[in-house]
C-alpha cells in the first residue's frame, strides 16, 4: 500500500510507467505490506535512493518532494558507526529564512500522528551543542506553535523524537522548522501514521496533543516498541526496572473489551507490567510526568493515559488510589483480569508539567499497585487559524506559473502572522473568520512571461503590484472584481488594454498603472503617463502653499506679541488648534482650562519618567488626573497625537480612561480619570498601617494581567506597554487593578531616540533579551509582569539594596534554594494567606522571568492561570478565614516524598529519569534497538 504513496508522488509520469512502478514496488516489498498511508521520509537522503529500513521494514523516502529550500547533510563520520538507525545519517538543514515547512499529503480532518527526530552528529564540524551557548529552535505543526527543539547542552549523538497526534486541517498538513535565532534548524526524519478516528477522542481540530512520555513496563529487550508491535508505530519506551520494583509477565492475551477502540494497545505491551516487591516496606508507585531537562515542562498541562491490567494468574486483591500531584485522580481502582483498562480523565489536562503521578495501595488491598504502561501529553493548542484555502491555492498557482521558487514562500501565506510571506499583506478578522490576502507586491521579482490570471479571482485582493518586472504579452480581459490598485509599469506589455479594465479606469474604480511598458507608445492616457508632472504640481501646492501661510502666521504672532505683550493663553491654543485637533470623541483642554481645574497646579499627586502629575476636578466635580509632560519638544512631534488617538480608542475596565488631552505650546498634557487609593507601589510599599491581604493581591494581579493582555490580544496592531511596573498600576476606590501609561512611551521613545532612553522600560523590570536585541515585544511586558507579581508576593522592591545588591527574583529563587518558600512571603501578611496557591503564583511569577522570551507564557495564559487561583481563595473566605494560613496536610505530605523522592520505587525514579531522559520529546541513548 506504499505502493499508493509512490503513485502520489510521481502523477506526472504517464500512467503506463506509474502502473511499471507499481509493480517493481510491490515486488520490492512483498511479504511486508506497510499499512496503509504510512509517509516515511528520511531527511537529507539523496533523491531516488529510498530503501526499506532494516528494523521496522517500512520503506523510507527522501525528503525531496516535500520540501523546498535547505541543504542536505550528514552526521560527523565518528558518529556514523553508532547511528541510532539510517535516518539519523543524514538530515537537511535550513539555514536561510526564518521558516521553512515540510508538506505532506494527507486528508482532511483525520486523525494523524506526525514524528519528527533530530540528531545533530555535529554534522557542520562546530559542536554547536556543546560549545555552551544555547542551541534551540522552535516547530509548528501547520500555524500552530508546537514546541521547541532544545539541543543545548546535548551529546552530538543523542536522538530527540517528538510526536504529535493532530487532525489535518486540509489535505495537507505541514511541519514547519522556526529559526529563534539560536540555531541553525535542521531535521533527521519525518514520519506520518494514520490513526483510527476513534483513538484519542479527545484530539480534535482545535486540540492536538504532543507526547511528553509514553513508555511501557516489564522485562523487555528493545529500547523501543514501534511498528510492527504497535500497528500505528507509536513510540513506547523501555522502562528497565531494579529492586523494589519487580516484573510481572503473563502469556495470556490481553485485550480491550470489544468496541473499545480508543487506545489500541498491543497485546504484546499489555503482558507486561511493574509491581513493588511484597517484601519492601512501600507501597507505592510514582511517575514524573515529564522527565528532561531540556524540556521545559513547568509551564505545560498535562494529560496523563493509564494502561492497566491485572495479568496475575491466581484471583488477585489489588486495590489502589490514583494521585496527581496530591489531587485523587482515581480512587480504590482494580485493574480488571488480562483485559484493558486505560484510564484518563476525559481529556482533562491537569496544571503540572513537572509533576509526578502516585499509585498507592489502599488498605484493603492485599496487593501492591501495578501498571503497564503509561502516556503523558502536553496540549497543543490549535488557535491559529490558516489562510482562506482559496487564497492558498490561488497563491500556490500563481508561485508556480512563476517558478517563484528563489523566494522563500512556503507555509502558510498569512499564518502565523510573523511569519507571513514576503510581499503578502492579509487581513486577520477578529471573528472567527480565516485570514485572507488582501495585497501582493512582486515588484521587482523577476517575474516573467505572460500575466497569470489567478490573482484576480482573488475576491479579497485589493492591491496588486506587479511592476519591474518583465512580464511580456498583453494584458488578458480581466473580470476584475475587488482589485482597487493594478500597478504593471514598467514591464514589456503591449497592448490594447481590454475593455473591461479600461471601464474600471474610467468609473474611477481602479488605479491603473502602465508606464514604461510598449502599451503606453499607443495610448496617452494618465495610467501611462509616470505621473511626475501631477506630482510636482502636488508637490508646489503641497509645500510652498503651507510654508507661505506658516510665515505669514508667525509674522502676526510675532507681531501680536509685540502688541500685546505676547501673554494670552487663548491665542496659544487657538493657534494650534486648526492644525492639529485630533478626530476623537475626546475634550481638547486649553491650559487655561488646566490650570483651574488642578488649582493653579497645586497638589502633586505623582511623578514619573514622563512628567508631574496634579490632582484636578472637573466642573461637574469628577475627579482627574493631570499628567503634564515634561518635555515640550514633544508638542512638535508627529508621534504625540496618533498615540492619543490610539489611546482614545482603547477602552478596558482595567485600563485607566483616557479623558482629554492638552496641546499647545504652553502645554503638553493627558487628564485621565483620577483613582483614589493611589499606585500599587504605594500600597504595597506604603508601610505597615495599611496592608493589602492576599485574596486583593490576587484580584489585583488578575486586574493588571487582563489589562494588558488586552493590549496585547484585543488591539490590533498589539499595544505593548514597555514600561510595566508597580507605580503604574493605579487602584481605584474599590482596589480594582487599573494600568496606566500605555502607550506613552512609544509616542515619547520614537520620538527622542536621540535624547532619552528613559521610557524603554524601567531598571529592575526590563527584560533581559531587550539588552540582546533590543527590540521590546509583548512577552517584554509578560517580563515586567512577572517583577510585579514578584513584587505583590514579597513586598520588596524590583531591585533589593540591604544587605546586598540582589535582583528581585534571584532574591526569590536564593530564599527558596535555601529551604522555606514561605519566607519570601511579605511579613505584613502575617502568615494570612493561602498556602496552596503560594507555590502556584510564585512559579507564574519565575515563569515570566524567564530569561528567553519564547519560555515565558503570553499573558493570556497568565490571565487563565491567575483565574484558575482565585476560586480556590473565594472558596475559603467563605467558609471562614480559619484555614487559610494552614497548609493542606495531603499537599505538604507529598511535596515532602517528592523532594526526598522516597517511594516504592524510589531508585526507578533516578533511572527513570537519567536513563529514560524524558519521554518522547527527548533524548534516547544510542544504544541498542
Ligand atoms: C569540536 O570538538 C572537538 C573535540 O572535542 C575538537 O577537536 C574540535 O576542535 C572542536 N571543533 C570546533 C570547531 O570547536
Ligand atoms: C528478562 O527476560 C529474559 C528472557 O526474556 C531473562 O533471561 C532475564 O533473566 C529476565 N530479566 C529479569 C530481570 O527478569
Ligand atoms: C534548553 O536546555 C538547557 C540545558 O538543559 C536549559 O538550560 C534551557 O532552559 C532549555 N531551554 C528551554 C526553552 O527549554
Ligand atoms: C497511601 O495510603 C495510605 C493508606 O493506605 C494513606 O495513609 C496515605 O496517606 C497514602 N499516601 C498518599 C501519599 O496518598
Ligand atoms: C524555475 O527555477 C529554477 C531555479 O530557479 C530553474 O532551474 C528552472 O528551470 C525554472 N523553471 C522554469 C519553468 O522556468
Ligand atoms: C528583463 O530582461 C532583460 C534581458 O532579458 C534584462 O536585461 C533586464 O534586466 C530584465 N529586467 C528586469 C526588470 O528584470
């Protein structure tokens, strides 16, 4: 059935030579049909030189038909010998352009499992994971963020596979390499399996599942168990076992009940399982849930997979509770004789990546816990959507019809955003809607041959820029239908111009561009005159018209000074105001007016990087606050008002209300609403009369995170704030969390790079990567974030001084290496806080402060997992504040076995760890197969 895909792949040959091929292949494999739809490639090997791979038998292709771009490379010749198997010999590697996608062929909304596995063998000679710097990069299975490959610190030999099941979301389905800018990325092998469309219920169009471990028990040979074994080639791996932990094997066969299709595991796995001895005095069984290093695990949910079977001859009485991280999964559950059980939770992930899972005898049993086999999945979320599939197929025709194969087009055209095609503008709706290619500019691209018709049944396609080119020809009858713009100057097309374009012209509905082609020796019209005269014409009205009336307006204000003594405030601001009002539903002030509502500037209420800030009430008695900004050079700037504007447009019930503005010489100011109980700096900082309790910390942090995960998320393009910290997080009368300050340094940066680095952020807050690229991007204020929850955990400033210079979460993490969590705890909470969530916002917060940006979570997670805290802490308040200060005894309990790692199998659990090193996504020794 290979057989399939070879025909797939070579449509173009005549019919008779595929039907030749057929049957060479059928005799090449017979005996061994692999099953049906299996894609096999191995990367980097020499086109037509597929072969059947030794252990499995299945048939492996190059890479050639899949890919564009990369170059193919081998492994060092030292590690040659040793290869964990033929696919980790060669690889391709993508050094140019940021993304590059593998395409396989697929159908659409099937189940699939996608392998990818990456042995770098020091194949370019610089041991560029071990030469200390950091060797990672990034993989998308379609337009969705799938995980990174982390290769620092890693032997030049070791094998990291990662799997994914997903659903195709076309008939096609691709994985995407991502240069984070750390690495070269490359790839050894890429695999596709079918799988049923009952298995894993839970994986669907918008959940797709990596695996973080899945690995089976017993006395077994192989390191891994894959094809044939498994029918859908899953990887299991080996887990070799020692005192206490004891083998169990059974001949018997062992099966799901029928009509229980949603696993399908082999028998053969099935006969194997892991007890503790009767004789050592625990009964107990952990697993971790994830088990590298490398991988980052802490931030992930994971999704645990339980396969068990009683496969002991004699009529057991084995009983046993199921734990996650102290939470009871199952309860006194009993695996049931030499038949399946796989137990999850619906598809529920549970929030601990790098957790353990406990099975502990009840005491009823008379049997220690057992287990077969485990599976545990991280979610892979399926948020991005693709391009409109018309547009993708109008744009792979027009890629072709051009051989636009020197531009690095592959992927998905719009999606995700970042790394959208060159020359391709898409608008992304915010509904539910696919995005959709609204601009093509080829200008200059070689582009030869006739004018392909394919852009313009583009119904979203808007602007088409074509010139420079030597597009030859003419110009074919175009029904066009959304196109406004039709720039083909500049290229060898004659004419006529066809009548249905020509009406467009002249309705005005399109601007036709045709200088510089044949055509225009024909006709004279405006579309082939290269417009410079109508330019310059513009360009006199455009520029000598306003200097004139500029002069003449400073000649009366110079004259009006002179009269009057230059002293009225009116004419400042009526000078101004034709010039630069702003199109907004917001009150223009006159300094005058500022000056009478603050009173004459009298009571200063705060000052920051950007100016003085004055308390002022308005004449229907509301209260504001009145920023006036410092430098008044600003007024000048061309950067001021559409800040403004955009902050007008910015409406969030944690973000502070922008209420009119003040622009004119004499003044520079924002009036925002005025918020009574202050900035969270003073309040947590503000000392020991007023403490804040920790439920309101709480509230208050989800406050601040949905704010800016509204400006990250809500606006388009996003609002990064740059300059997050605690002064700016403003609080109401009824403590709610509101930012303010958004937006400002942008107007105020853009504007004096030259003069000020003061509104890049603040020191004790500014991302570490900013000094490395300085580029600030949203997971820069995810950074600052991080120090502010920092901040509402510890009451201590972003940066300490006594008794040394240490860095907030240094601080955290030396306090907590040195034994207590609970002593980062700010004094003034008295010990009345919640201990469960403790650990949870203080690992939120470290998440954020990680020091690589990709590492930190978006601050839409943050916002779920803030949530997730709050309830717990509702909860208790209304049964009464008694327990709030206890901790949980269950939790403390397990915390303790963990850190002692004390269990029934406690040695398991070191070599679980070194020696299996972390499930599928990780590393495997090259030893044995
Ligand atoms: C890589 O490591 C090997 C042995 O450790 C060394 O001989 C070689 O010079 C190194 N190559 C580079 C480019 O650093
Ligand atoms: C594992 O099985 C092999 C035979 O398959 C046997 O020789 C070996 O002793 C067994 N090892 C353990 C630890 O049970
Ligand atoms: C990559 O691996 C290195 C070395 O183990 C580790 O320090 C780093 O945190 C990892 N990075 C990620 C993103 O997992
Ligand atoms: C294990 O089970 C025993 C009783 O069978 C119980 O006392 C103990 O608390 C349990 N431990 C954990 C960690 O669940
Ligand atoms: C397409 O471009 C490639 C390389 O740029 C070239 O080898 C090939 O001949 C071109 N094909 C056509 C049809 O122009
Ligand atoms: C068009 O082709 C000619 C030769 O065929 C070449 O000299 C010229 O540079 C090309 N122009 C553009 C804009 O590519």
């Amino acid at each position: 059935m290979v057989i399939n895909f070879i025909c797939w792949q070579r449509t173009k040959l005549a019919w008779i030579l595929a039907l030749l091929l057929n049957l060479v292949m059928t005799i090449q494999v017979h005996g061994q049909p692999p099953p049906s739809g299996f894609i096999s490639i191995d990367c980097g090997l020499r086109n037509s030189s597929s072969y059947n791979d030794s252990t499995t038998g299945l048939w492996f292709n190059p890479d050639g038909g899949f890919v564009e771009g990369g170059t193919r490379k081998q492994i060092s010749q030292e590690f040659m010998a040793d290869a964990f198997n033929e696919q980790q010999k060669t690889m391709r590697s993508f050094p140019d352009s940021s993304r590059n996608c593998y395409t396989l062929p697929s159908t659409i909304g099937k189940k699939y499992l996608v392998r990818a596995m990456f042995t770098y063998g020091n194949y370019d000679g610089l041991n560029k994971t071990l030469d200390g710097s950091v060797f990672l990069f990034g993989l998308h299975i379609g337009v969705n963020f799938w995980g990174a490959v982390n290769l620092t610190n890693m032997s030049p030999s070791a094998v990291i596979p990662k799997e994914v099941l997903t659903v195709a979301p076309s008939n096609s389905l691709s994985v995407c390499l991502v240069n984070f800018g750390s690495g070269i990325p490359f790839i050894s092998s890429l695999e596709l399996r079918p799988l049923q469309d009952t298995m894993y219920p839970f994986v669907n169009s918008s959940v797709s599942i990596g695996v973080l471990l899945r690995t089976r028990f017993g006395n077994v040979t192989d390191l891994i168990t894959r094809y044939p074994t498994d029918t859908y080639d899953r990887f299991w791996k080996r887990f070799s076992t020692s005192y206490p932990g004891v083998n169990l094997y059974t001949t018997n066969k062992v099966e799901s009940l029928p009509g229980n299709n949603f696993f399908n595991i082999p028998s053969v796995i099935m006969q194997h399982a892991l007890t503790v001895d009767m004789n050592f005095s625990r009964s107990r069984i952990i697993i971790p849930t994830a088990t590298h290093p490398n991988l980052d695990t802490k931030s992930l949910h994971v999704l645990p997979i339980f396969h068990f079977a009683e496969i002991n001859g004699s009529n057991p009485n084995r009983r046993f509770d199921i734990y996650g991280n102290g939470e009871l999964l199952f309860s006194d559950f009993s695996p049931s004789r030499f038949q399946v059980d796989s137990m999850h939770q619906n598809g529920r992930f549970l929030p601990y990546g790098n957790g353990s899972f406990l099975m502990n005898k009840t005491s009823s049993s008379t049997l220690k816990p057992l287990i077969n086999a485990v599976e545990t999945y991280f979610l892979v979320r399926m948020d991005k959507l693709t391009t409109n599939s018309e547009d993708v197929n109008y744009m792979k025709e027009v890629k072709n019809h051009y051989n636009l194969t020197q531009i690095n087009w592959n992927g998905d055209p719009c999606s995700p955003r970042e790394y959208s095609w060159e020359g391709l503008t898409c608008h992304y709706s915010k509904s539910n809607q696919n995005p959709r290619i609204v601009s093509i500019n080829l200008s200059a691209s070689g582009l030869k041959g006739g004018l392909a018709l394919s852009f313009l049944n583009m119904v979203s396609l808007e602007n088409l820029d074509l010139s420079h080119n030597n597009l030859t020809g003419a110009i074919p009858d175009y029904q066009i239908k959304t196109l406004k713009i039709l720039d083909l100057s500049n290229n060898q097309l004659v004419g006529p111009i066809p009548d249905s374009i020509l009406r467009k012209f002249q309705a005005g509905l399109l601007d036709l561009r045709l200088e510089g082609n044949p055509v225009c020796s024909k006709f004279k019209d405006t579309y082939c005159s290269n417009k410079k005269k109508n330019t310059i014409q513009a360009m006199v009205i455009a520029v000598i018209v306003p200097v004139v009336l500029v002069s003449l307006l400073v000649l009366m204000c110079i004259m009006q000074k002179l009269c009057w003594g230059g002293k009225s405030d009116h004419e400042d601001y009526a000078m101004y105001e034709e010039e630069t009002s702003l199109h907004v539903d917001l009150r223009r002030f006159t300094y005058v007016e500022l000056k009478i509502i603050t009173n004459d500037f009298q009571s200063i209420i705060g000052k920051g990087g950007f100016g003085i800030v004055y308390h002022g009430k308005l004449e229907n008695g509301d209260e504001v606050a009145v920023k006036v900004l410092m430098e008044t050079s600003i007024a000048e700037s061309t950067d001021f008002l559409p800040e403004v504007e955009t902050l007008s447009k910015v409406h969030h019930k944690n973000l502070v209300t922008l209420k009119g503005y003040c622009q004119n010489k004499k003044c520079l100011a924002l009036i925002y609403d005025f918020m009574s109980r202050g900035n969270l700096q003073q309040l947590i900082r503000g000392g020991d009369d007023y403490s804040l309790k920790w439920e309101q910390r709480l509230h208050i942090a989800l406050d601040a995170a949905q704010g800016l995960e509204y400006l990250h998320e809500s606006c388009t393009p996003s609002i990064v704030h740059r300059d997050v910290k605690t002064p700016n997080i403003l609080l109401d009368k009824n403590l709610v969390g509101i930012i303010s300050d958004f937006g400002l340094s942008r107007a105020f940066n853009d504007a004096h790079t030259h003069i000020s680095t003061v509104a890049a952020g603040t020191l004790g807050y500014l991302d570490p990567e900013y000094h490395a690229t300085f580029q600030l991007t949203v997971k820069t204020d995810v950074y600052s974030f991080g120090i502010v929850l920092l901040e509402i955990i510890t009451g201590q400033p972003p940066v300490l001084m006594e008794p040394q210079t240490f860095h907030l979460p240094n601080w955290v993490r030396h306090k907590i290496a040195m034994g207590n969590i609970h002593d980062i705890v700010d004094k003034r909470l008295l010990d009345q806080y919640d201990a469960s969530s403790l650990q949870s916002v203080v690992d939120l917060a470290m998440n954020c402060v990680e020091n690589a940006a990709i590492d930190r979570p978006t601050m839409t997670d943050v916002v779920s997992r803030l949530k997730e805290l709050l309830p717990v802490v509702a909860s208790e308040k209304m049964s009464g504040s008694a327990s709030t200060s206890s901790m949980n005894p269950m939790d403390a309990e397990i915390r303790r076995q963990f850190q002692l790692t004390i269990s029934g199998i406690s040695n398991e659990e070191y070599s679980f760890r070194s020696g299996y090193t972390g499930g599928m996504s990780d590393l495997m020794p090259l030893s044995g197969r």
